[in-house]
C-alpha cells in the first residue's frame, strides 16, 4: 500500500471498509486520470454532480471571473451579491410562476433540512411523510425521513412524527391529512434504483395535497438540472411543487444546494423568530456563479436535445439474459441483476478497465449509469462495449 493511501485510510473519516482507492490526478470532461496516466471514464458523473462533465471550460472561466471579485463577504443574507442575485433570476425564470424565492444551501441535505423546517413553519402542522426506498441525506433530518432502516438504525431516535407511505401506491394517500405539513417525495427515486413515479400518482399525491393544505415538496438532487432530458424531472409531469430542493449537478463540481418555493411562503422563515433559518455560506458567490454557468451550457448547447436519444442508445446496446431489469428515464439507469455479487463483478471489472460504474447503497443488485450529458456516441459504444465484457465474464 502507497503512502498516499496509508494517509487516506487514517487521517481522512472512512465511510467504509472498502473504499475504491482510486487516486485522481485530474479530471477532463468524461474522464478521469490516475497519476501513472491511466483514463477512466466517469459513467456516474461523480454520483450525479458532473452533468457537463469534469472542468468544463465555461464553468472554470466564470470560477476565475468570480475569484477576481471576492469570495465569502457576508453570511447568508445581509449583502447583495451579483453572481447570487443573477442565479436566483435563471432558476426562478426557468421555473413556474409560483417557484420565485430561492434559498441557497451548501448541500442537498441542507436544502432538504431547509425545505422541512419551512413547511413546518408555514403549515404551523409536524407531520411529515415521506415514501418507502426515499433517500434525502445523511443529516439528521434529512436521514429522518430516508427509507433505509439499515442506514438509521444506529443514529435513533430521530425527528418524530414521520411516517411512510408506498411509492407509486394511490391508496396510500389516504395517510396525508389536515394534520400533515409536507410530503415529500423524489419524483424519481434514485437511490432505491431508479423508481419512477407514474403520472396518475403524481397527479393524485398533489390534489390529495391540495385537498388537505399540505405542502408537497419535490426532492430533484439526483433527478434535477438535465438529467431526465427535462432541466428538472417534475416537467415530464402536470404537477407544479410547492417547494423544489436541487444540488449535485447544480454546482458544475462546485458544492450548493438550493429549496425554492413561492415568496408568500419562503417569507415566514424571516420572522418570529428572525433568523428562522440561517446558513453561513449558502448562497458563496463562487459557487453561484458556476452553477449559472452550468445553466448556461446546458442551454447554449442544448444538451437537453440529446438526453433521450443517448440513453436509448446505452439500453440498446447493454442488452444480456443475465438483465432481470433496466430502469431508466434520460441518463439516469439502474441496471438490475440476480445478485449484488455480479453486480460488485461487473463493478470491478469495468474500473479494471477504465469505466467507472457504482452500485445504489438501497438497491445493491442494481448498478447505475448516469454519465455527462454531454457524453459523445462513440463514447457511448466503448463504454457499453466493456460494460458487455464484464456481463459476459460473470461465472
């Protein structure tokens, strides 16, 4: 074992007992690049972060841009800055009418702590429901209302009254009632591996909302900012949310998070009490402005055009007896097989030959694909060329 890995295992907290211990030089669009020179290609985008890929020029000259301004000036919240102030604009113009006031986080699990607390807040109601297989971070609240009772075992107790409901499951919104501050719910659900919500139960989740006062919050961390074809994944649906959480993808590799709702209800977090929720560095103008920038890519490129098209072209070509399964919307796959352990070959041959897979923690016989969006054809090939070696090595 190299010294770089030595201090990688003590002196950096393990989340497992089995890290992939790939060291990282650099990174180029689909690529990464070990420090021998060794090409990897990033299938997974950094587990939905690098939807234009690694370092796009764009986004790195609008970092510098920035820098040469200023960094942190202000916590959340007091100063007015541009690269803040323009990002807020893109998103609420891209959004529906009602999603105008932004909140910028840190995080995913920030947004998502940020979108709870403020449907309590404006609903004055604690219950909280959420759905089976859900995953919405690893803080405490977020964790609160996660599916994987492995994962939440050892950290009780957590917030109460939550309970969970069936996905896709119409009769189960008979459990949302005048008593329920929020569902929240992940349009598609990624971590469960790739469950995708139908349109009839969309469409009665929010009139159930609506008959009942309920806020209805889209969780779109995974499936926002292009990666179902859709810039977010609740377009594909005639269902407008009352709060939108998005993170990963926004950043172009940079960290924010983001809750958004309408400015009536964002308002009641600004009294009684003041400061009802505060962050020190949500809303860093470096981040902002690579994530404006990554909205422009995805625009100016009309990456958007292309999403359905590529990803048909990955399920035509990893076809295999072996396949129980393929779930997928756009770029956004979960490939299901018999057993997690030819998921973990598949896995490891594949890195073996320089194409990063990864498998769901909820959904560990499943592995995911979610490339660049601006991944290219004959990318497409080689990758699912390898990929099919690695089916067809399984013993």
């Amino acid at each position: 074992m190299n010294y770089s890995h030595q201090t990688f295992l003590k002196n950096i907290a393990q989340t497992t007992e089995s890290p992939f211990l790939l060291d990282i030089e650099r990174a180029e669009g689909l690529y990464l690049y070990s420090p021998d020179g060794k090409r990897y290609m990033d299938l997974i985008s950094g587990v939905g972060v690098s939807n234009i890929g690694h370092r796009h020029p764009y986004v790195i000259k609008a970092i510098k841009s920035q820098l040469d301004k200023h960094l942190h000036v202000m916590v959340y919240g007091e100063f007015v800055q541009s690269s803040t102030n323009t990002l807020a604009t893109t998103l609420t113009d891209l959004l529906p009418e009602q999603l105008n006031c932004c909140y910028f986080t840190n995080s995913g699990t920030e947004a998502n702590e940020g979108a709870l607390k403020l449907a309590k807040r404006y609903t004055g109601r604690s219950e909280i429901i959420s759905f089976k297989g859900a995953y919405h971070g690893s803080t405490h609240g977020s964790l609160s209302i996660s599916g994987n009772e492995t994962k939440k075992s050892a950290f009780r107790p957590l917030l109460p009254d939550i309970s969970f409901i069936e996905f896709n499951n119409t009769e189960d919104l008979d459990n949302i009632t005048s008593k329920t501050a929020c569902v929240i719910i992940e349009p598609i659900q990624g971590d469960a591996g790739v469950r995708i919500a139908s349109h009839p139960f969309m469409e009665a989740l929010r009139a159930k909302c609506n008959e009942t006062g309920t806020l209805l919050i889209f969780d779109e961390i995974q499936s926002g900012i292009g990666r179902t074809g859709k810039m977010f994944a609740f377009e594909h649906y005639n269902v407008i949310p009352d709060i939108l959480t998005s993170a990963k993808a926004l950043g172009g590799g940079l960290p924010i998070g983001v809750f958004i709702s309408s400015y009536e209800i964002m308002h009641t977090l600004t009294n009684n009490p003041m400061l009802g929720h505060i962050t020190t560095f949500g809303g860093n103008p470096v981040c902002c402005a690579a994530a404006q920038a990554t909205l422009e890519v995805i625009e100016d490129e009309k990456l958007l055009e292309s999403v359905e098209s590529k990803g048909a072209l990955f399920e035509q070509l990893i076809a295999h007896d072996r396949i129980k399964e393929i779930r997928r919307i756009g770029l956004m796959f979960a490939i299901e097989f018999e057993s997690t352990e030819e998921v973990a070959k598949i896995v490891n041959y594949c890195l073996d030959q320089g194409v990063i897979c990864f498998w769901f923690l909820s959904c560990p016989n499943s592995f995911r694909i979610a490339p660049p969006l601006n991944i290219k054809t004959s990318e497409i090939r080689e990758a699912c060329r390898i990929i099919m070696e690695a089916i067809e090595q399984i013993q």
